[in-house]
C-alpha cells in the first residue's frame, strides 16, 4: 500500500490550511496512494498560549474534514484538532475512512511542556494551560491495519506503545508538532526505537516552519519500518512525501523475533 504524509504549516485560519491539504491530495491521487496523513494540529494552529478560536466537535469534523475524504475517496487519518467537550479543549485525533466516515478518534494523552526561558530560543509552552488530557489509548482498524494512535509528546512513552503491541497493533501514527530544538535532538531516535521494540511500522506526520511569534516546528516527518529503518523523510518544507509500506513485513520480523509484553503490574 502506497501511503502519503503531509508536511505542513499550519496557519490560524482553518479555511488556508484546508486548501493547502486539497492541493497535496490531488497529488496523493496522482501518485495512487490510498492512506494520507495529516500533523499535529492541522486545523488550526494557536500560539500555544491559548486555544484558537476555532474548535471543532465530531459533528463539524466529519462535515469538514470528512466530506474532504470522500471528495478524494482516500482514508484521512492521525491527524489532530483543538475540540471543544463540554467546558474543555483536548486535542483530538480523527481518523476518516474513503466515504468520509468517521472510523476513530484519539485524544491526546501527554500533554507537552517545556521552558527554554534561558536559552536562545526563549521558548516557554504548557499545553495544560490550554488542553485537557485524554485519559485512553485507542486503536483504529482500517483496511489490513491495526493502528494505534499517538500524538506527539506521547512519544516519549514506551509503555504506551508495548501497550498497543500487546493488542496487537501493526502501525503506529504519531503526529506531531516537535519544537525545533527538541526535535533536533531527539525526534529520529524516539520513532527509530518505538519501532524498533515493537517491530512495527511508525508513521511520523509532522508540523514544519513558523507558524506564528512563539510556534517554530521542526518537520522531518518520517515513516519507519519494523527494522528501525526510515523509509521516508520529509526534511525540511511544506510538502506530501509518500511510501509503500506492507503487512508481511511486520509479520516477517515478528516472527523471527517474539518480543513479549512484560507485567509490571
């Protein structure tokens, strides 16, 4: 299966940031891929000091984003939103199937904080101060894959992951908006070694560029395979980067290695 990432910077304004995704599904038409993959926050993109004004809830996602699947008959999936939940916002992931349906979603669990306050780059984000936490992993099955979601900071735990091995999960998606200096330093070796101990493929769709006066992105969006080797590499820019990726081989290198769940219950 040929599958697409899209490389992007998202802007405020959802009305930019869904043209711009129309124009690289028509090249993921053109190439044949059947799965595209948004970032972290694609929809919109605030200044991480408070939530953009524009929240969507399941309702208003499958009439905008969904009705984009079907007009371009391919599975829309990892990709992520600030939703409104009663009087909350967490940044949940949608996951369309090629009629527009609404297969799944995921809302994110690790909520990412840094200061760099004494740095060069001065950067300082709490994503509490804006998000609530999801409090469940989720996995979403579509076509010959069982897809376990992770957004971003959720990188950072591996049992989050052995836990969706144990479940059975073939891919993971993590899509993201690393920050440049953590990304520099960490971004390669966290999805290497996430595929690596679970002998699965990791599909890395990320956020690239500045977006606003405190959002700079590092980009890299990147597909693994289930040796650790990166398949597919987005570098720097705005773009769509595509792969092929395929069950068997998750089963072949399962099989020649088991990799049991410990207990630490």
């Amino acid at each position: 299966m040929k599958i697409g990432l899209v490389q992007m910077t998202s802007v405020l304004e959802p009305s930019t940031n869904l043209e711009k995704i129309k124009l690289f599904l028509q090249e993921a038409k053109k190439e044949k891929a059947e799965a595209v993959f948004l970032p972290e926050v694609f929809y919109s993109m605030s200044n991480a000091k408070e939530a953009t004004p524009y929240l969507l809830d399941d309702v208003e996602a499958t009439k905008e984003i969904g009705k984009i699947a079907k007009e371009f008959g391919l599975y829309l999936l990892g990709g992520s939103a600030a939703t409104k939940k009663e009087n909350q916002v967490i940044n949940r992931s949608y996951n369309f199937d090629p009629a527009g349906n609404l297969i799944g979603t995921y809302d994110k669990k690790h909520l990412f904080a840094v200061n760099l306050s004494k740095t060069e780059s001065k950067t300082v984000i709490d994503e509490s101060d804006v998000y609530t936490a999801g409090s469940e992993t989720k996995v979403v099955c579509w076509d010959n894959w069982t897809m376990g979601m992770c957004i971003c900071f959720d990188l950072r735990f591996p049992e989050m992951f052995r836990h969706y091995y144990s479940l059975g999960v073939n891919l993971f998606t993590v899509s993201s908006a690393f920050t440049v200096p953590t990304g520099k330093a960490h971004w390669e070796t966290l999805l290497r070694a996430r595929a690596i101990e679970n002998q699965a493929y990791v599909v890395a769709s990320a956020q690239w560029g500045e977006h606003n006066e405190v959002i700079k992105t590092y980009g890299h969006s990147m597909v693994i395979d289930p040796w650790g080797s990166v398949i597919a590499n987005a570098q720097e820019g705005e773009k769509i980067i595509f792969a092929d990726i395929d069950v068997s081989t998750v089963q072949k290198f399962r099989e020649r290695m088991k990799v049991p769940v410990d207990n630490f219950n």
